[in-house]
C-alpha cells in the first residue's frame, strides 16, 4: 500500500518510557518493545494527534535540521512493526495470541519481602559476609572433589543433581518473586547458555519499568545464590563433626560458587550481562562488542548484525574486554571444576564395567555415563526449540 505525505495514519495503543538515551516503545496489545530516539517518539505524538505527514515532517526537520526526516519511510516502518491500526481508512488487524498470565497468582507483597529498598543492602552484606568466611577459613573455598561424598558414582550423582536443580530453581524463583514485586507476568522455561542447559525466568516485562528498576531484577536470583552459599558456609562451621551434613553443605557450597562465577560470562548473555547492558543502555551490547572483536579474531562467532548508535562505541570497547574475561573464567572453570571433575568421576567408575551385570558397580558405572546421555538430549532439545522459533520469526 502506497504511503504519501498526505496520509491519514492511526497507531495501535503504545505505552512509551524513556530509558537512559533513547525510548521504549511497548505495543499494549503483544507486550512487544522497541528502542526509539526522541525524534522518533516526537513524530508518534504528533501522529496520535491527528497532525498529518507532512505537517509533521515540516516541525521535526525544523527542530533537528541535522536529522534525516522522512515521514513517509518512518510510516512505512511502523507498517511493518505491526503498529499501524489504519491508513487511509484501511484497517490492519493484529491478531494477538492469548497469553497466560504466568506466575500471577503469586502475590506482588510477597516479593515486596524479598525485594524492596532495604534488600540491596542486606545482600550485599551476606555476599560480603561469604567472602570474609573464605578469607577466614580457607578450608571452606569448594574444590571439585567436594561432589565424591559418597563411594558409590550414582549416589553423587542423585544428590548433586538433585541439590543442583533445587537451587537452580530457588536461582529463578529470585527473578520471578523480583518480578511479581512489580506486579509484572512472567514464566520459567528450559533453555540453553552455550553447552549447558538453563532454566529461563520470562523477563521480556522488565522493559516496561525504568532503567534504575531492572538491575534488581536482573540480580534477584545471583542474590539468593549468594544466601544460599552463605547458609551452606554456616553450616560447615555449625556442623563440623557431622560428616554427611557437612559433605552435602559442600555440594552446596561448590554448586552455588560455580553458578555464581557463571554469571560474569557475560559473552552467554548471562544475568551480569543484562546489568551491563541496562548500565550503558546500549541494547546491542553483545552483538557489537562481537563485530567489534571480529577485526581481531575472524572465527569468532556473532549473534547476529548489529547497529551501533553514535556515542556507543566507547562503551562497546569495554565491554569487548568482559567478553574476553567472561571466555577466560570459563576456561578457568574448566580447568580448575569441570575437567578435574568428570576425568576423576571417570577413573572412579570405569572399572564397575569390568564386573558382571548383577554387581552394583557395574550399574553405578552405567548410570555415571547415561547421564550424559540425558545432558546432550535436553541440549539438543534446547537448541532445536531455538531454532524453530528463530524459524517462525524469519519474514516467509
């Protein structure tokens, strides 16, 4: 459909917050956000006034005479966002998927107890705290063979797991009770962060909120991270003499210290890297530091073309340097946890296929590899069902 300057266009209801440089649109109606600069949020106003095309490019050409105005461009791209309810008297029906509410029924004074003014300080006096415990009693800093507490592999295996998940999920539940504080929707999904398999606390919402509100959010579960850690500490000190409570405060300890960690990997679009980003308020963060990295290191993989605006190159500098730390600590992690860990399991339990069937060795042997086996299947899961929704988005 052809667009001239004497168009006559109306816009789907948008909720628009500014953010530390630019705008963020939210189309009410998907929950969809856009980043925007202010000649742009000028020309929407203006648009929802009624004022026709022309009109408004002859004002905005006045106020930025170094700007590039076209009215005509800018309709057609709003067209294509999808936030064009009519033009010309045609009407462009949206049609919205009915979503489900999330996690609303948790109520928003129950995150307020976790997530309020005091909470920032409180956690940062427990991480304080841990820190000050591994200074004092270095015999409490977790190395990789705090996973053996038992000599049966499948035991380990259960009770490392198991630990794992639970405070994965209390990990999300900080983001989702941060989120309900703000009387926001969200849900927790299966995802991926490179090899490892994630859950993914829905915090597509955050957007709707002012910058200086995100990074509580993006915080929360890095801080009930760090409680759970300190409490594990306590209890190695409380329970010194008690061998299988201590053992398991260490899984705890070694789990929680190696999520945490993680978190600084911000080339995996970690929860540090989403602090980063609502920081500088460069939204292409990632993908620019990548291109930018990519003059020096051709093979380095990209997330996709990014555009950078002016001003921001300065700050996607920096960030290129967290990029190559984040690489650094998991490579530290690797050698230090990851490969010391799984090599010594592997010594441990190869000898059980060398005994007959009916011996639990053999057994704690084969359940040590199948768990592999479900690790690279909830992996490729995770990425096929990434790519069938890069898929969907794809313009047919």
């Amino acid at each position: 459909m052809v667009i001239t300057k004497h168009s006559n266009i109306s816009l789907y209801p948008l909720r628009i917050n500014q953010d530390k440089k630019y705008f963020i649109v939210e189309d009410i109606l998907t929950g969809e956000f856009f980043e925007m600069p202010g000649i742009c949020i000028e020309a929407i106003t203006m648009i929802n006034e009624g004022q026709p095309l022309y009109l408004i490019e002859e004002i905005l050409k006045d106020r930025y005479p170094n700007e590039e105005v076209d009215m005509q461009n800018f309709a057609g791209d709003l067209l294509e966002l999808g936030l064009v309810k009519s033009l010309d008297g045609k009407t462009f029906p949206k049609e919205v998927e009915k979503k489900s509410g999330g996690l609303e029924w948790i109520p928003a004074n129950v995150g307020h107890f976790f997530f309020n003014r005091y909470s920032s300080i409180f956690y940062s006096l427990v991480f304080l705290v841990s820190i000050i415990l591994f200074a004092l009693k270095p015999d409490l800093f977790p190395v990789y063979d705090d996973v053996f507490l038992f000599d049966l592999m499948i035991y380990n295996i259960l009770v490392f797991l198991s630990l794992s998940f639970i405070f994965v999920v209390v990990h999300e539940l900080g983001h989702v009770l941060a989120i309900r504080a703000e009387n926001l929707p969200t849900k927790i999904e299966l995802g991926h962060r490179l090899f490892f398999i994630v859950l993914e606390t829905d915090m597509s919402r955050v957007w709707s909120l002012q910058p200086e509100k995100r990074n509580r959010l993006y915080l929360a579960g890095m801080n009930f991270d760090v409680v759970v850690m300190f409490i594990a500490l306590i209890v190695q000190i409380l329970f010194v003499n008690h061998f299988i409570v201590v053992g398991i405060a260490k899984m705890v300890v070694i789990s929680t210290f190696i999520r945490i960690i993680y978190q600084f990997c911000v080339y995996m679009k970690t929860d540090m890297y989403y602090v980063l980003e609502n920081w500088s308020g460069c939204h292409n963060l990632m993908e620019s530091g990548q291109m930018f990295l990519k003059r020096w290191i051709p093979f380095l993989p990209t997330s996709g073309n990014s555009t950078t605006f002016n001003g921001e190159e300065k700050l996607v500098r920096p960030y290129a340097l967290f990029y190559l730390f984040g690489v650094m600590i998991t490579v530290t992690i690797a050698i230090f946890y990851n490969f010391p860990l799984i090599i010594h399991a592997g010594i441990l339990v190869l000898p059980g296929f060398l005994e007959p069937a009916s011996s639990i060795y053999f057994w704690d042997a084969t359940v040590f590899f199948l768990q592999f086996i479900l690790m690279f299947g909830l992996l490729a899961y995770s990425w096929s069902k990434k790519y069938r929704e890069k898929q969907t988005r794809q313009p047919m």
